[in-house]
C-alpha cells in the first residue's frame, strides 16, 4: 500500500514526487517511457528554461490560459522558490532575457539529474516502462492503480501528470484525460498553443518569402472589425506553409480562438515592422527620402529601411511599379506606403496540429479543481498537476513554471491528506 502514486514522470510528475516524499509520504512514481524527465530534457532548446523571474502579477499575465487559477499555487510555491529548490540542489541558475531562467551549465540534463537524485534521496520507488491501465475508484474514492500489464497497487491518493497532447515522442498522449473523466471531470476542448501559423495566401504558398526574418516587429491577431485581439513584439519568420518564429507561436492560440469565436476560417493577422514610430512619422521620412533622392527607383529607395524582398510585395498592394522613380511617388501612395509598413495584412487559416506544438490548450477543467490543493472536486483522493490541466502560458519558462509549482503543491497535499 502507497500513500500516494504519481502517474508520469515528466516536469510535474518528478515535482510531485519529489514534494509528497519530502512531506513524509510513501510514494511509487510509474511511468509509460524507460525515461524519466524527457521533456524536461529537450526544454530551452535543451538548456532547460526552469522558470521565470518576472513579478508573480505579470507571471500570471504571460499565461493566458487560466493563469488566474495560479495564484493559490503561487501562495504557497512560486518561481522564487523553483530558483531556490534548485539552487538546493546545487543547481546553480542565471537571468537571461525577459526573466528567463537557465542552468550555468546551459545543460538540461544537469536539472533532470538533479530532480531525480532528489527524487530518490526521498525513497520514492521508480517503476519505468509501466504503462497504466486506469485508476481505480470505490464509492467517491481513489484505491489504486491498475498497470497495463495486469499489476495492481493499492493507495491512498494519486496525483496524474500525464502531461498533454503535445510533444508526443516524449510520452504526452493524452492518457490521463480518460481517467479524469471516469472520475467525473470535464476535458475541455483540446487545441495546440505555442505552435506555428499556417495560410493558405497566394503570396505564402508562393514561397516567395520563405526563410524570411523580421527583428524586432510586431504581430497582431485583428477580429472582424480589423481591431488587435492581441499583440506581441519581437521576431519572426516567414515559413513555406505560413509564420514561425517566438510572437507567431504566442499569437498562434489567438487563431484558434478567434476561429472558434467567428466561425471564420481566415483570421486576418497584422506585421507593424516599425512598432514605436507612427505612420505620420514615417511618411514624413518616406517625403524626406523622395526630395533628397528623386532620381533614385523606389526600390533603391527602400533599401536599407525594410528587407529587401518585402519592397516588391508591398510596392505591389498599392500598386506602384518598383521601376518608378522617387520624384513620381505621390503624396498619396507615400502614405499607403507609410500605412502597408505599419499595417501588413496577411490571412491565417490555422495553426499547425496539435503533435507539433510546444504546448497543449484545454485539458481537465480547473473550476473542477481545488487551486489550494490540486484536488480533485469530484473524487476523493485524486490530484492533477502540469499540462494535464487546462492551463498553457507562453514559452520562455512560464509553462514549466507552472508544471512544476502544482506538482509541488499537488504531491504536498496528496501526502498531507494521509498523515
């Protein structure tokens, strides 16, 4: 008999495990694959992005999905304590842009080796290669665990970080949702977040900007009234099937979203490639380079301002042949000129699916929750933690930050409830 069995052994699962041994429980830790911590492994780009400095206020603003929830977790284990976890454990971490948190090592597998010697150092007993079957429930209570294979394991409480349906090669396929449902709980619709753009545009499919890059810009998701649903600054890159790149990931769940919301398949996106000066600003430069140089093609007019292979693209929505020269721009094309650099306008049809992307939307439904505890609401005895819930934040530690917090807060009151 166990006092609490934790079902996946990725970022929340070994936090679980770790935070109910550290609170006195006897604990067994199952997972599917034959190793633990993959997808902490591969995270940062495999540097491993533990969390995120930033205020807990704008923390919980950087996840847009049901980050609110959060702020009972945070009460009790929050990003500053992630530093000083691993900071325990001879981790120690460095501040990089935007509050992103990394190993000095730069090495992923020093933090998943760190997090399982912590693991062990409190007698959680391991089984890899144990895929489970379900969770047994009796009269409104957990009582065990049964494996694929046949096994059985009594217990008194289980916490599930199966993690969701992204990043399937690391062993998130969605195993624990059936469960949450037998036990009464609502999965929310799933969706990809943190995942490229897709459009079917002429201009996309064309390939006639593949592999460009813009720095420093900024991407809008409009609704139908053409207004910013959202919008996020940084960089990103042309694709052969759409965009990439850090802010296309961030604004991809806001394509969704507003396809769900409309009902309209093509969701109209905006690139400002000049986000801190106004189209006024700009045209009046635009006016200063046509009187300093008026013999000069509007093409070479352009150099240097914008990347070379957006001149033709946008020349070509207002219709001016890149052969005219400077002098012969009037005044009006100038400013639609001013306005397609700080309004371009393409069309997404969507995101790419759900096994590309870097994070699962949806999953069991946190009003069903207990934020205090991670309890279940609906059966006794039985935790969530990590992406199993429908939580998903953007990347740059915010995601990880929260797998591993609930699963702190998750494994202490699994073991709590026992003692």
């Amino acid at each position: 008999m166990f006092d609490v069995i934790v079902i996946g052994g990725g970022p929340s699962g070994l936090m679980a495990s770790a935070s109910a041994g550290m609170h006195g429980a006897k604990v067994l830790l199952l997972d599917k694959g034959n190793k633990l911590g993959r997808k902490l492994a591969i995270s940062g780009g495999g540097r491993c992005n533990v969390t995120n400095n930033k205020e807990l206020a704008e923390l919980i603003q950087f996840i847009p999905g049901n980050g609110r929830f959060l702020h009972s977790v945070f009460a009790t284990f929050n990003n500053q304590d992630i530093i000083r976890f691993f900071e325990d454990l001879g981790i120690a971490l460095k501040e990089e842009d935007n509050g992103r948190m990394f190993p000095v090592s730069n090495s992923a597998k020093d933090v998943v080796q760190a997090l399982l010697q912590k693991v062990r150092s409190v007698n959680v007993q391991i089984n890899t290669d144990t895929a489970v079957k379900s969770v047994r429930y009796r009269d409104g209570i957990v009582v065990g665990v049964e494996g694929l294979n046949g096994e059985y394991w009594e217990c008194k409480s289980v916490v599930v970080a199966t993690g969701g349906k992204s990043v399937p090669h690391t062993g998130s396929t969605g195993d624990g949702y059936v469960w949450a449902e037998v036990a009464g709980h609502t999965i929310t619709e799933l969706f990809p977040t943190e995942v490229p753009i897709t459009s079917d545009e002429s201009l996309i499919q064309s390939k006639q900007l593949q592999g460009l890059s813009l720095r420093d810009v900024s991407l809008s998701v409009l609704n139908l009234k053409g207004k910013p649903v959202i919008t996020h600054r940084g960089d990103m890159i042309f694709t052969h099937f759409g965009f990439s790149g850090p802010i296309a990931l961030r604004c991809s769940q806001f394509v969704i979203k507003q396809q769900k919301k409309t009902g309209e398949l093509q969701i109209p996106v905006a690139i400002d490639l000049f986000p801190d000066r106004s189209i006024g600003n700009i045209e009046q430069e635009l006016q200063k380079l046509r009187k300093e140089h008026p013999k000069r093609s509007v093409t070479n007019l352009l150099k240097g301002w914008i990347p070379e292979r957006l001149i033709p693209v946008l020349y070509q929505r207002i219709g001016v042949d890149t052969d005219l020269l400077a002098a012969n721009l009037s005044n009006e094309q100038l400013r639609q000129l001013a306005i397609s650099f700080k309004q371009f306008t393409l069309h997404a049809n969507g995101t790419l699916p759900l096994e590309k992307a870097f994070v699962t939307g949806g999953g069991v439904h946190v009003k069903e929750v207990n934020p205090k505890t991670m309890g279940s609401k609906r059966m006794q005895g039985l935790y969530f933690c990590g992406e199993v819930l429908d939580i998903h934040g953007y990347t740059g530690g915010y995601n990880i930050t929260a797998a591993l917090c609930t699963g702190y807060v998750a494994g202490k009151n699994a073991a709590e409830k026992n003692q």
